[in-house]
C-alpha cells in the first residue's frame, strides 16, 4: 500500500472479482484513508484521511473527489462548510440523493464521544451547518458508521452504550422517526 490504510478497488468479471487493486494516487497516500462512500451516480468519492504521527492518527477529515470524463479521480479537497473540525470527523456517508450527508465527529456540540450529525447540501451547492441527530441515537458514550437501506427508511449505525453486547454494536432506526432499536 501507500500508507496505514489504503483504499482497493475490484470488478466483477462474470460471477467472480477481479484481484483487488489499490487505487494509488491521489486519493491514497502515506497518510490514512479510510472510510470510502460513494454518490449514488459513481462520480464523487468522500472519505477520511488523517496524518499518521508518532502519537497516533490525528487530524482525521471528511474529503471528496471528483472523477473526471477521462476516468481519473481528481486531487482529494477537504469537504466545505463547518464540517471538518479541529477534532476528529469519520463516518462519512453520502445519501443517494447526494444532498444529505452524514457523519461522526467529537469536534462539534455534542452528547459525548462520536456523535453523528446531518448536513443537508443548500441550493448554492455549499453544505449547510451539521445538525446533531440527537438522542437517542447520540448518547454520552461513541456512536458511528451510519448507513441508509436502499429503501431510505431505515438507517443502521454503531455504538458502545450501555445494554448492548460490549464493544461497538449494530443498531437501527426508522429514519425519518429517529426511534433506535438494537439490530
């Protein structure tokens, strides 16, 4: 690979995949990318990538690419608005309306921990401020990953709270009740 955590990519021939691929440059790098999602029409790639240190993985930030007519994914840009923070952004993932994404972050008001929030694209393109999902899908404790079925009424994430089964459990909810329930 390029650095601690590279992304790969593999096509189906018939009913098997290929060898998977690293994706080389410019998305990867010597530093961290993780956490790859997709817009629904292919074109766009938002993923985190943080500088690796001595001390750890620090200064973990949404990014995007775009992909460009002759099949070339563009220089990664930091995602705009007030999304990235001084703290730590991860779990990104775009909706397939590619107009509401989603995200964990400790750098914006929060409950505690990760929390997940919302930001809605406005008309202009630019992204609106991130709204905190609030309880009770956002406790005191780390809540991340989040993911929308196909169908756009249930959504799915993880968490450590209390109750589950120990360490980062699945956990669903009717996306537009914001009512969870564990998986």
């Amino acid at each position: 690979g390029k650095g601690s955590c590279d992304k790969y990519y593999s096509r189906k021939v018939g009913n098997k995949w290929a060898k998977p691929i690293n994706i080389g440059p410019p998305i990867n790098t010597r530093n961290w990318e993780t956490q790859p999602s997709f817009s629904s029409d292919g074109k766009t790639l938002y993923f985190v990538r943080g500088q690796v240190t001595r001390e750890g993985i620090k200064n973990q930030d949404i990014y995007i690419s775009v992909l460009s007519k002759d099949g070339y994914w563009g220089e990664p840009v930091p995602i705009g608005g007030k999304i990235n923070t001084i703290d730590r952004e991860e779990s990104v993932f775009i909706h397939p309306d590619n107009q509401t994404l989603y995200f964990a972050s400790n750098g914006h008001a929060g409950m505690g921990g990760l929390d997940i929030y919302m930001s809605k694209r406005k008309a202009n393109g630019e992204w609106g401020d991130p709204v905190n999902l609030g309880y009770p899908i956002n406790t005191y404790n780390d809540e991340n990953s989040l993911l929308v079925a196909p169908n756009g009424e249930l959504a799915y994430f993880a968490s450590n709270r209390e109750g589950g089964k120990g360490g980062l459990d699945l956990y669903q909810f009717e996306l537009y009740k914001m009512v969870c329930k564990p998986v």
